[in-house]
C-alpha cells in the first residue's frame, strides 16, 4: 500500500507531539469514500490540536485538520463516484476520526458535501469551516428574524477567520456591522470588509452588567465568556446573539436579565454535528452571499509543512483572516 504525507499527532509523556510523516494507506480508518486531498485549512480548533494546547484530539495516532476538499478517488457510496470534487467539514475529523492534513482521507459518504458550482477547492477552504461557522450564525439570525431595518449587528473576534468573513457577509447583505477586535491596528482591513465602525474589544472585557445600554440587534460571537455576557446585556429587546466560539474561554458571567427582562435569544452554533441539509443550504449561501474579492483580501496560503508553525501563531492572535494548506 501508497505512503503518503501527513501530520500526525502522537501522545507524549506530557501532552503531545505533531510532526509531518509519512503515513500508511492501509492505516487509515473505515468509511465508504476516499478522497485525494487537495486543499485544506487552518481553524482555531487546528491550532489547539497541533500544539497540544487543549484535549481536542480523543485518539492516537490522528492526523490533525478538521476541513478538507478534494477529489473522490474510490467509492462504495451510491452518492458519490470517482472523480466527484468535495467537501468535509467537522464530523470528528483531526479529533476521533483521522483528519484533513494529509494527501488522502478516507471518511463516511454522508458526511461530504458536493463541491458548489461556481467555486474552487481553494476558496471552498479559504471558507473553511470558520467561513462555514459565520454562515450557519448569519443563517440563525435570520432564522430568528433578524434583517437590517432591526439595527446594527456586532462581530467579535472580527480579524480572526470566523469574524473576518461573518463580517463581509453581513456588510454584503447590508447590515451595519460594528467589528469588535484587540487588535485596532486592523481597522483598515475590517472597514475594507465592510465594517461601518470598529470598536477595541477592551469595551466588551471588562465585568458585564445584568443590562446595560441596548447597542446592537443581533451580533455573531466567537469569543465566549465575558465578551459574550456584555453582548447580551447590549443587546437590543427581542434581539440575538449567535455563539460560536470560545477564545476567550468556555465560561458565562451573566445573569437572566436580557433573556426574561428583554426577550434576548442566544443562538447556539454547532459546525461538528450539524445536520448535511443544512450544510448544503450554508454552502450554497456562501456562493452568492460573499465576494470572492473579499475572500481573497482575507486568504493567504501556507504547505503542509508549515502548518505546525501556524497553529502557535493562531493561538498568539497573529493570524489574520484565513489560511489555505495546499496539500497536493
């Protein structure tokens, strides 16, 4: 059987290690599809798990990466046949099931999703599956109601990959986006995503009240803890809050207050697990509800051998926008 490149993700006697091997075919774990890698990406989840620096990997050996798109070279799947251009995001892949940062997969058939017409295998991880996160946050706020006569929208962590993109989809569906990021020097960026205003996120750091002054509808959060307890106390009556990450930490500080007192919603967002109709409706919003310009404003490219080095500057805040793997 064909060796071929991967960073593999050992356990250590304390922690871990990654490193880029050569991997075994045959080692590869069961699912009814294999795919040639082409592209992949690099999330903040990536990062925590080429690092060591959360338990985000549950078996070893795993190769890392959660997203990958790519060309099926066999498969038992009636869905799918060779030469079929395709997408997987989640699904336990770089955590339970061996992942995206290697030359071919081998995954269940129902967890892909079809390559959208009218997109490359390049921009679909320029998306990744943070693209594909503040998709399925603008999807549920508008699922709750949320449209731009309801007001101003929030985005936090906003120079990060799920911030950088839910901003220039909700600026492109003609939202007023105020961009919340700790790095004010990235204003220029976040305004040419279209950001009407940028605000330092110290704003939203400090101890939340159980109310404060209602500043925004709805907002997308990828930070959690103490920034997402002041979101819903800003939030205007009946407004909501789509949650999606925790950079800042898994924690909640707040109180009933905005949920009983103004009707507040907090929207959960779950990209892992979430069911394939909704992936397919999120990936097809995603072809006309954000500009290839922008997505390339946000993208610059990395090989597999520097994934490592990236995943530590992702978890030190120094990375901005997205980053593709060029796997093959």
């Amino acid at each position: 059987m064909a060796t071929f490149k991967a960073i593999r993700i050992d356990k250590a006697e304390k922690g871990t290690t990654a490193a880029l091997v050569q991997f075994d075919e045959a080692d590869l774990m069961e699912g009814d599809v294999t795919v040639r890698v082409e592209w992949s990406t690099l999330n903040y989840k990536d990062g925590l798990a080429v690092t060591g620096k959360a338990p985000v990997v549950r078996r070893f050996p795993m190769i890392a990466g959660i997203d990958f798109a790519g060309t099926v070279e066999h498969s038992s799947h009636p869905r799918w046949k060779t030469g079929d251009r395709v997408i997987c995001n989640g699904w336990g892949l770089g955590e339970t099931h061996l992942g995206a940062y290697a030359e071919k997969a081998r995954v269940k058939g129902d967890w892909l999703v079809r390559l959208p017409d009218g997109i490359s295998a390049r921009d679909a991880m320029a998306i990744g599956t943070a693209g594909y996160t503040a998709m399925l946050a603008v999807l549920a706020l508008e699922h709750h109601g949320l449209s731009p006569s309801k007001g101003p929208v929030v985005v936090t962590g906003a120079a990060g990959g799920v911030g950088s993109v839910a901003t220039a989809i909700l600026s492109k569906l003609g939202y007023h986006v105020i961009a919340s990021t700790g790095r004010v020097s990235e204003a220029g960026y976040l305004r040419d995503l279209g950001a009407a205003e940028v605000i330092d996120r110290n704003e939203l750091s400090g101890p939340a009240k159980p109310l404060a002054k209602e500043r925004w509808a709805g907002g997308v959060d990828s930070v959690g803890s103490t920034t997402l307890a002041n979101l819903l106390s800003m939030t205007r009556y009946r407004g909501a809050i789509a949650a999606c990450g925790l950079a800042a930490g898994m924690d909640l500080p707040t109180s009933v207050a905005p949920f009983i007192l103004r009707g507040v919603c907090l929207l959960g967002i779950d990209s892992v697990m979430c069911p394939i109709e909704l992936r397919e409706i999120a990936w097809k919003r995603l072809v006309t509800d954000l500009e290839s310009g922008k997505l390339s404003e946000i993208t610059y490219e990395i090989s597999l051998d520097g994934v490592i080095e990236a995943g530590h500057k992702i978890l030190a805040g120094q990375v901005r926008g997205r980053i593709v793997v060029k796997i093959s």
